[in-house]
C-alpha cells in the first residue's frame, strides 16, 4: 500500500470543508472571504470551513477544534462571541434591522463621517473604498484609496 499524500489525508479528514470550498469557489474568487484564506496563501488543498467560535478557539465543519493564534479582524481583544458584544450586536439589529438601516441612522443624526472614516481605515491594505460597504454610501470615488493616517 503506498504512502498518502497529505492532500489525500486532509481530504479524509476534513472532507465538509471540501465540499463548502468547491461550492464557495463558484460564487467567491479564491473560494474563502480573505485572501489570507485562500490556496494561493497555502491553504492546500483548501482551507478548513469554521462553524463556530468562541473566546480564542473555533470549531470547523468537520468537528476539528483549533486555538486561535491569529485573532484578526475583530475577535482580537475579547475573542470569539463574547457574551458583551454578541448582546450588543443582537440590540443593533433588533432596534436598527440592518447596516443600511444603521448606516441611515447615522446619517440622520450626523455621524456618517465617523462611520465612514471607520470603515475608511479598516481597508488599510490600500484598496479603493468602493469595496468597502460604507464607501458608495459617503460618496468616494473608485479612484480613491483608503491608508490608514
């Protein structure tokens, strides 16, 4: 019997993931939400599919459960779901529904400046604002990069 590749052996372990990856890649360029997550940054065969996390550690669709080390985009501080900001969270969108709704209220009681300055710098990579949601809505141009000051 010959030795398994590892792509053989993850694809065994973690075969949901496969599944979630290919029908992502049909919609979604690279076939995750972050380039980070993407083949071309090593995640060969593909990168595993989260289900959920909580505090520093997350929990694939495959059953594996892994620490966090990279806590990025957020969960940096307090982790994953935190009792405080879930609450938080779910008061928002039961009072305001959704972001455009959010984004609304903002701009209705003049702080659409500081929700788009906030999404402004959080595309720190140098991309045009456009991709980020609040950009269209204060009005920059696609010419326009985003840098953090």
């Amino acid at each position: 019997m010959a030795a398994q590749t590892f792509d053989e052996r993850y694809r065994h372990w973690a075969p949901r993931s496969g599944e979630l990856f290919t029908e992502a890649s049909r919609y979604i360029p690279g076939g995750a939400g972050s380039s980070a997550r993407t083949v071309k940054f090593g995640w060969k065969p593909y990168p595993p599919f989260m289900a959920e996390g909580y505090g520093p550690r997350l929990r694939d669709v495959d059953g594996h459960e892994y620490v966090d080390y990279l806590l990025g985009l957020g969960p940096m501080i307090l982790g994953h779901r935190h009792p405080v900001v879930t609450q938080a969270v779910t008061s928002a969108v039961t009072d305001l529904g959704n972001l455009q709704t959010f984004l609304q209220s903002c701009q209705a009681g003049g702080l659409d400046a500081r929700v788009c300055l906030w999404h402004r710098r959080c595309a720190s990579d140098g991309s045009p604002c456009r991709r980020t949601t609040a950009g269209p809505w204060c009005g920059w141009s696609a010419r326009e990069s985003c840098s953090v000051p």
